[in-house]
C-alpha cells in the first residue's frame, strides 16, 4: 500500500550536495523520471550540473534550480511567488539546507556564526514553510519533510548553537504537525545520526577536527540512505505518517 510521487512536484532546499543531492536523485528513481523538481542552494552551478545529469538519465523529466540564500527572508518570498507555474504547486516539501559552524564554547562563539545557524536551520525553514503551506492548505494534500539531527536531541560541549537550532526544528515540526491534524498534510522530522557529508568539512573551514573524526566514526551513514528513507516516508499510504525517524550509524547512541 503504497503512494506513488509520479507526476508530483518536490522542492528540495540545500541541494546542492549531500542529503539533498541524493534527495533529488532518489525521488527521480523512485518516479523513473516522472516527477518535477525544484531544486534550491547557493551553489548555482552545482544544481545545473545535477539537472543535467537527470534529464541526461530521464528525458521526460522536469528541473527547475533556482539559486536560494535560504537565511534571506525576502529572497525566500520572492522565490516562492516567482516559480514557472508549472512547479508553483509544490507537492512535496524537503527542508534540507542547514549549517554548523564551529565547535567554540558559548561565551566564546562567533557572533556572525551564531547568526548564520539560526537564519539558515530555524529561520530560513520556517520561512519557507510558511510560503508554501498555504497552498498545500489550499488543496488538502502535501508532505512537508524537515531533515533534522541527532544533535537536537543529543546535545554536546560545543555544539550549543546547532544543537539549539536543530532541536527548535524538532519542535517546530510537532507543532505544525498537530496544527495539521484536521487536514490530509502530512509532517514528518527526519533526523540523521553521523552522516558523511561536506556538513562536517564547512564547519571547520574545509577540515575536519580530530573532534569530527570521533563523532564520525568508522563507518558513518552515507547521504544517500537518509535519502532513500525521505522516500521512503513520502510513499507510504496516504493515511499514514512517519512523525519522526532517527536514523544513526550502528556504532552510534542517542
């Protein structure tokens, strides 16, 4: 009993590389082609690279990238109003993009960092969210997906801020999900232990702590099996939601 994505249109924040690259990927597959895609980062050129390395694989699919500061409000807006009409409608909603930076004490932490970790994982996504939920509203029907972490509900020295923000969108995600409940949109939390993705790179500039190395582990998740499970969630049977799913490496605990 499952719900099929074709001729579905999803919009995937972040995907640039890592868990929202393969997002993309895995929704195409799963639909062999059938679907539309948005797909939004900063990195422009990356997502004209993977739109046509899909269209490559699946001529009848549709992409459309657009490039998205997720922490800027207004540019988040103007987005929303400015899709081609045909992926105005969007069906499925994947709030991927978000940032850690550092690993500084508080008392200690960057203040432009501290920024940058709340305009892009709390901000950012609820402000897209609350773009596209009126139209799903609308037509009574869409899933709305936000990638969270083991860190919003693991907390650890040095991780004050991302664990803050990520543990804002797990609450963030279960209040929309109960403000839904009269309606056929369904609100899911997927929340990924150790994945090696650019994630642990950006927030050391480029290397990877010994602290990283640790928290990684031997054999951490790849991005494409958080992927594979946002699927997953989205074609169960309609009258049913994976509220929340913590995902960790078998090394890891929570």
């Amino acid at each position: 009993m499952r719900c099929s994505v074709r001729g579905k249109t999803v919009l995937i924040t972040g995907a640039s590389a890592g868990i929202g690259l393969e997002t993309a990927r895995a929704f195409a597959d799963e639909a062999e082609g059938d679907v539309r895609l948005v797909l939004t980062a900063r990195r422009i050129d990356r997502l004209e690279n993977t739109k046509t390395g899909l269209e490559e694989q699946y001529p009848q699919i549709k992409v459309f990238v657009a490039q998205l500061d997720i922490q800027k409000p207004d540019a988040v807006r103007q987005f929303v109003l400015s899709l081609p009409q045909e992926f105005s409608e969007i069906d499925i909603l994947v709030n991927n993009a978000g940032v850690a930076l550092g690993r500084d004490p508080v008392g200690t932490v960057d203040p432009a960092a501290v920024q940058t970790m709340l305009d892009t994982n709390v901000l950012g996504l609820i402000t897209l969210t609350q773009e596209i939920l009126p139209g799903m509203r609308k037509r009574n029907r869409g899933d709305i997906v936000n990638v969270g972490s083991i860190a919003g509900r693991a907390p650890y020295p040095g991780g004050a801020i991302y664990c803050a923000t990520k543990a804002a969108v797990k609450y963030f995600t279960r209040s929309l999900r109960k403000e839904l409940l009269d309606t056929k949109i369904r609100v899911m939390e997927v929340v990924p232990g150790a994945v090696d993705t650019e994630l642990q790179l950006v927030r050391h500039g480029g290397v990877r702590s010994e602290l990283e190395d640790k928290f990684m582990g031997d054999n951490p998740l790849e991005a494409v099996e958080i992927a594979d499970f946002i699927v997953y969630a989205c074609t169960r049977r309609e009258t049913s939601v994976i509220a929340e799913a913590v995902i960790v490496p078998t090394y890891q605990s929570h």
